[in-house]
C-alpha cells in the first residue's frame, strides 16, 4: 500500500469513508517520495552520488567525508537559515541558497522544491557540495557577479582534474583541467554572498586577498585548503602527489596558521594597559562573514587574587547588516547595508588597547588573551529554532566557540 499509484489513490478516494486524515497524509507521502526518488535518480543521472566515486576513491571518499563541505545541507543552522530566507521577501528565489549548497541545482531549477524538501528533512539523500559537484565544472566565469561554473555539456561523462598523466578507467573519462590548480575553482561559491541589496565590494567576501603576500608568491585556494600529501588517488594505483580533501578550515590545524598574538603589559600604579597586537596571518578576511554571524572575538581576562577574574573585555571582528526597515539584521540575504565592518583585512596587524584598575591584594595576575570564532548569535526565536532542530539541542556545536590561539602571561606589580 505504501507505493501506490495515482489511480489506486482514486480508488481509495471513492472509498473515503474508511481512509482517516492521518492515513490519507501518509499516502500523500508515499506519492511525493515515489515522485522524488525518480526526480532524485534523473538529477543523479548527471550528478552521479558520491558513493558511486567511494568505490574506487575510497582515500579522497574518507576525507571528503569528514570534511565541513560533505555536511552543506545537513546542518541544524542551515535548515533554520533556510526557512527564516524563504519565509522573507527574497525568498521567492527558491534555488538560492542551493546555488553554492547544492550546486546541482543550477542545472535543475524546475526541482528547487526537492532540494528544499531535502534539506528539510533534516537527512538528505541527495549530496550538497560533492565530487561530481565540482569534478565536473568545466568553466568558471568571472565576469560573472558572483562568479557562475559552467557544467558542460550537461551530462558529460568527463571529469575533470589536475592530472595529465592519469591512469584510465572503465567508470569515467579523465582531463586535465588547470582551473583545478587555480582559485578561480573556489570563487563561485567563496566570494560574494547573497544580500537584498547589490552591497557590491562592502560585501565581498575574501576582501583583497589577490593583493595578499601569500597569493602574490603563488599560493593558490588549494595551496592551504587542500594541502599536497602522497597516497593512492584511486584504488591501487601508484602512490603520487594527491590533494588533501578534509578542506581544513575552522576544523583541523591550519587553524593554527590564523594569527599571532602579541600581548604588553604595563602597570602604572592603581592603572594597568594591555596592548594585544593581533597579527592576521590570512591572506584573505578573517572571519569570511557568511553567515552574517560569522564572527572573530578577541576575549582579554584579567586574573587576580585567587586566580579569580578581575576584568574582562571584548573584541569583535564581524559585520553588522541593516535590512529595508533600517534595523539590523541576522541575515545577509535581508541586508541592504553595511552598518560596521570589522574583519581582519587580509594579513592585518589590529592593536587593541584595554585599560583597567590594577589588580589588588595580589603580587601578581594572570593576562589571559584568547582569539577564536564565535558561536553563533541572533534573536532567540532563531536559536530556538536552531536548537530544536538539533538531534544535540544546545549542545550543537554551532553553540561552541572554536578557540584559534591563546597567550597567557603572568605579570608581577612591583609596588
Ligand atoms: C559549489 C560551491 C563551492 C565550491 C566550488 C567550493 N566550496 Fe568551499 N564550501 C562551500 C560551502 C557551502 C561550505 C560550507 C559547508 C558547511 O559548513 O555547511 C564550504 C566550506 C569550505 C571550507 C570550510 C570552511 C570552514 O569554516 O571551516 C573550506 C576550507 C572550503 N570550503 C574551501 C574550498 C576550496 C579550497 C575550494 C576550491 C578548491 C572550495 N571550497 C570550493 C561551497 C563551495
Ligand atoms: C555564493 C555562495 C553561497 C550562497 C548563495 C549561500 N551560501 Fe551559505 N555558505 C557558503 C559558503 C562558501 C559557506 C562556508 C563559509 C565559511 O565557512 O567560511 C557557507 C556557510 C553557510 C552556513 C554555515 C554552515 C552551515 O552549514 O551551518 C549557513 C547556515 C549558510 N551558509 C546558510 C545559507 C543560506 C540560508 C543561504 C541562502 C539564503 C546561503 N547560505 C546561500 C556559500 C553560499
Ligand atoms: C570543492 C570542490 C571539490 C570537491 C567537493 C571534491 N574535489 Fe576532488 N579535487 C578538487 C580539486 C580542486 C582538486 C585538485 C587539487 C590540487 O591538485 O591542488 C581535486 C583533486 C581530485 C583528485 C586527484 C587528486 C587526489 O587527491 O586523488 C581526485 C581523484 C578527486 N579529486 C576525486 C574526488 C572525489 C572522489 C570527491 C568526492 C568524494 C571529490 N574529489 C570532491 C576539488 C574537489
Ligand atoms: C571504476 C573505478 C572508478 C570509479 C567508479 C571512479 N573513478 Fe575516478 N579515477 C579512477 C582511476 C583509476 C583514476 C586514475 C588515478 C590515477 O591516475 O592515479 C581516476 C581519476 C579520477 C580523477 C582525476 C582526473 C584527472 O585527470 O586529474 C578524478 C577527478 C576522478 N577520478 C573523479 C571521480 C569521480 C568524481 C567519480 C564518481 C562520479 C569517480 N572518479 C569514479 C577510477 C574510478
Ligand atoms: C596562505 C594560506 C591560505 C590561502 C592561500 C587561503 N587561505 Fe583560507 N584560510 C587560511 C587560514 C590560515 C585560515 C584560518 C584558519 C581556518 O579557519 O582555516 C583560513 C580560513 C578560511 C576559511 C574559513 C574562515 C571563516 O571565516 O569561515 C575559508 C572558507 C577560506 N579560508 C577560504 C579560502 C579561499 C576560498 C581561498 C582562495 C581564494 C583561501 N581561503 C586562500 C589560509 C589560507
């Protein structure tokens, strides 16, 4: 009874005496998930499944796996965004969000609703931003606001890659393609962001990152998110060169590489100054902000008598939006405006000065400097919402900071 056709839903219909509310919605449901798993296995016709690649990629599978891009659909904060977007105003462009989430979408507009149906319900089949997604971008073209990939020819059974010299297969068709070595790859979905307003170059996402010492000595996107290691690319083939596909961001130790601290203290009498030097060591903006809570917090605490915190203080790197009633907003897909921009510029050195009493009945006290990415923040509808979406509730890692360095020193007051 579960897959029923349309006519043995008429027959039932005529009969609806004996067929309860609750019954009815059930068969409703057998119906759209019949129509969407065919809707899902013409998409995937294109857009091969990733476990289709983990057969004989088993090596990159893994680490795709545990990487933040395998998750782009799945999490709680994403689900929560998506419906605060298509319940607003912009949200009538139903494929947005999916456009970098989910690329597939672009080839697929007429499905947006499955995309979102998908998303929705909290374990989607289909992938977000998976091998075929970016193996078979042929093109990106940066004339382009943001910047558009183009699949060529829909359908293609070619995969693209960095290698000449691949091993042939009887899966798929190999090419060399340099945009695989280049950021240009990564810009379609890593520059620019979707705003109610064209915010233009106020809402760019990198800033100007191709002024930045790394990327003028070479570096590209690759270079630091999908580090150079030796293994296998496909199953028993020779080891070579292959490309890292964990995508080390917020997670994993190129986090290390963000900034340095620098903290000198001075202790004037009952007055004591911390200057914290924080030195960017990212070529592009820190933090990217999209989310527009995406955001850096510089914490100083001051520890005295008993280790107990004497003074506390803030920083914040991020960027405050106004939507069209002049308020502000959460969500860059609402924002009309910048009203504060804060982000560490690309390899900025940003002084902080702090000023307080100087800790008393102590010979000494604790200067504690921490850098790290914020939890999320917003009305508390929206992280309601966020954590009744969570199979963890509150202790959904969104709700966590991500600690990126900490300096603690300890400070003697010669009296
Ligand atoms: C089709 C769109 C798309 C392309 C192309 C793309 N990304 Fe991403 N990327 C995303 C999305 C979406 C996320 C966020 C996933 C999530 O957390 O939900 C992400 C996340 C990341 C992260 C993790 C960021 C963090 O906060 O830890 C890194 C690193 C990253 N991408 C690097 C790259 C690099 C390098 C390239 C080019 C080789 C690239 N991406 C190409 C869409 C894309
Ligand atoms: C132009 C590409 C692009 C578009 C359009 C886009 N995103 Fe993203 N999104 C990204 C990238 C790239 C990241 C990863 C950013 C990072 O980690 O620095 C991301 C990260 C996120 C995250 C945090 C990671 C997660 O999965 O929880 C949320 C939430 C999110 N996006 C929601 C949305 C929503 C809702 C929309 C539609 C209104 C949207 N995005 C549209 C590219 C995009
Ligand atoms: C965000 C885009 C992106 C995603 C998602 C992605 N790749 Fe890649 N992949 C790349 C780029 C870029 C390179 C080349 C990196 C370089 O050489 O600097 C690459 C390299 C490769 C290579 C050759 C090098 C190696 O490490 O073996 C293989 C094979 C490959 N990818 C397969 C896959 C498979 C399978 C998946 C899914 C499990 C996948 N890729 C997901 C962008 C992506
Ligand atoms: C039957 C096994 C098999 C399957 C299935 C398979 N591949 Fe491959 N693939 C290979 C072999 C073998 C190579 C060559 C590796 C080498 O030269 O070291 C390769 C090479 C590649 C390359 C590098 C191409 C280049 O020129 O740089 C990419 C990218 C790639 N595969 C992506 C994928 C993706 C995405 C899928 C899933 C849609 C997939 N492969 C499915 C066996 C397979
Ligand atoms: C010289 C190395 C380097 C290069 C080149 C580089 N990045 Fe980063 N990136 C970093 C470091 C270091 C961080 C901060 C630590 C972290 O979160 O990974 C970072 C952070 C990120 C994040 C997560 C930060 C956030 O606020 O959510 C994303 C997304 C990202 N980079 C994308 C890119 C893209 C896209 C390019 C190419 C245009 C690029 N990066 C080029 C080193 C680099």
């Amino acid at each position: 009874m579960i897959m029923l056709s349309s006519t043995g839903v008429k027959t039932i219909l005529g009969v609806s005496l004996i067929v309860t509310a609750a019954a009815w919605s059930h068969l409703l449901d057998g119906r759209i998930f019949a129509q969407d798993a065919k809707s899902q296995a013409a998409i995937e016709k294109t857009f091969p499944n990733s476990n289709k690649c983990k057969r004989c990629h088993e090596r990159v599978f893994e680490e795709w796996e545990t990487s933040p891009l395998s998750r782009s659909i799945h999490s709680p904060a994403f689900r929560a965004a998506l419906d605060a977007f298509l319940a607003s105003p912009a949200g009538k462009d139903k494929a947005l969000c999916f456009r970098c989430h989910a690329p597939h979408v672009r080839e697929f507009q007429d499905q947006a609703q499955l995309f979102i149906d998908q998303a929705k319900s909290g374990d989607p089949q289909i992938d977000g931003v998976a091998c075929a997604q970016c193996h078979l971008i042929k093109q990106v073209d940066r004339t382009k606001q943001p910047p558009e990939p183009k699949y060529e020819p829909p359908g293609s059974k070619i995969l693209y890659g960095p290698y000449k010299d691949f091993a042939t297969n009887l899966a798929h068709q190999s090419m060399e393609l340099g945009l695989f070595r280049k950021s240009d790859l990564c810009l379609n979905c890593h520059q620019s962001v979707p705003s109610a307003a064209n915010l233009g170059k106020t809402n760019d996402l990198l800033g100007n990152w191709d002024q930045s010492k790394a990327v003028k000595s070479g570096k590209e996107c690759q270079t630091c998110h999908m580090p150079e290691q030796t293994g296998e690319s496909a199953n028993g083939e020779k080891k070579r060169t292959v490309a890292n596909h964990t995508f080390p961001g917020r997670i994993g130790k190129l986090r290390q590489e963000a900034a340095k601290l620098d903290v000198e203290t001075k202790v004037e009498g009952d007055k004591t100054t911390v200057i914290v030097k924080v030195q960017s060591l990212v070529p592009h903006n820190l933090p990217t902000t999209h989310p527009a809570w995406a955001s850096v917090v510089l914490d100083l605490e001051i520890r005295g008598k008993n280790l107990k915190t004497v003074f506390s203080e803030k920083r914040v790197y991020g960027r405050l939006y106004q939507d069209v009633k002049g308020q502000k907003t959460n969500f860059d897909f609402d924002a009309v405006k910048v009203l504060e921009d804060t982000v560490l510029k690309p390899e900025e050195l940003r002084v902080e000065t702090f000023t307080f009493p100087t800790p008393k009945e102590t010979k000494t006290f604790d200067v504690e400097a921490t850098l790290s990415y914020a939890p999320v923040t917003g009305p508390a509808p929206f992280l309601q919402r966020i954590e009744a979406e969570s199979s963890k509730g509150s202790q959904d890692p969104v709700f966590q900071p991500i600690e990126i360095v900490k300096r603690t020193d300890n400070i003697p007051i010669n009296k």
